[in-house]
C-alpha cells in the first residue's frame, strides 16, 4: 500500500466538534487522527486512511496539527502546523518532522493556492531531491499557461507574485487545477 504526504497549507486548523481542518478533509472520511500532542517525536503513519475515489486507499505520512492547547495546536501565523507559538518545541522540531515524514512517502500531493506557500515549495523540493514522485496542481497556473499559450508580451497576469512562479511551475511540472476538489479528480487521473 502506498504512503502519501499531503503538502500545502493546513487551512483552518480549527478543532471543534465538527473536526474541520480545511481542504485536507477531501482526502480523509475521518480526520481526528491529524491532530497529535505536543509531545510527538514522530509523526505516525496512519494506514489505509486516504480515500481517492477509484483507486485503493493508501497510507498517510502527514503533516500534522500538533496540539497543546486542549483544543487546536495554533500558531501566530495562519494556515502552520505547528507547536503552540513554537513555546513547547525546540527550534526546527516541525521541519524536521515533516522532513522525516516525507521521506517516508512513497508520493507527495501538493496543493499551491498562493505564492506565499514557502513550506510547500520546500517540502516539493525536498521529495523530488530524494527522488519521490511529486503530484503538484495549482489554480496559478491559469495565468502563467495563458502568457504562455498566447506569448503576448504584456498579457494581463495577476500581480501578486504567482507569475514569478514560472521556475517552480516547470520545474515539478506543476499542472493547474481549480479546486482541492479538482487536483484530488486529477491526482486519480494521473495515478491510475
């Protein structure tokens, strides 16, 4: 059975009766499992829980949101997984478990909603230096395919950074998807 690791931002994070953690519940029939205590040294691989409709379940690798807090493990910045304000972990301790977590991927799913997903370009960067197969979509893409199908020198793109985008959307062969919802249809497209 495969192990995935599902790159992107982690969304909400809020951690209610309804367990709501974001897009990644497309991915997951039950998601309470993704929130660990602060005192993991590990991220877990949790078995037989991605459901893409089509093709048999696999594995999950992570991340995680880590909680201390009794309720969601926030962060002062929006969409982390992460050690409440980092105050119960050493410096580096989330890299290094979603470092490690990746390495233990057969594939990585990444979701690229803005240019600011700085983690997710690391953790893309970081599977395909070790030779695992990365699966990366992207609602950015619509401009930068555009500019390029068209070779206008001045085509209307966004201005918010995601044109400069244009190595990285080659470089992993990035394809564009409007949704989570539509990456995941594409993702078993691609898989099958």
């Amino acid at each position: 059975m495969k192990t995935i690791y599902i790159a992107g931002p982690m969304g909400s994070g809020v951690r209610n009766h309804g367990n709501e953690t974001g897009w990644r519940r497309i991915f997951f029939e039950d998601d309470t499992n993704l929130f660990l205590s602060d005192e993991c040294h590990e991220y877990p691989i949790l078995e037989d829980v991605i459901r893409i409709p089509g093709l048999p379940n696999m594995n999950y690798s992570g991340p995680y949101y880590i909680d201390n807090t009794g309720g969601h493990g926030s962060h002062p910045y929006e969409n982390a997984h992460s050690f409440h304000e980092q105050g119960d972990a050493p410096p580096g301790a989330i890299p290094q478990l979603s470092l490690r977590a990746i390495s233990k991927a057969d594939l990585v799913f990444a979701w690229i909603d803005s240019p600011k997903t700085y983690g997710t370009l690391l953790e893309i960067g970081y599977a395909a230096g070790f030779g695992i197969p990365v699966y990366a979509y992207s609602p950015l893409m619509a401009a930068f395919t555009r500019e390029r199908k068209t070779g206008a020198e001045y085509s209307p793109i966004p201005d918010d950074g995601s044109f400069d985008m244009w190595f990285i959307f080659e470089y992993f062969n990035i394809k564009y998807a409007f949704s989570p919802f539509d990456a995941l249809m594409k993702l078993r497209e691609e898989l099958v």
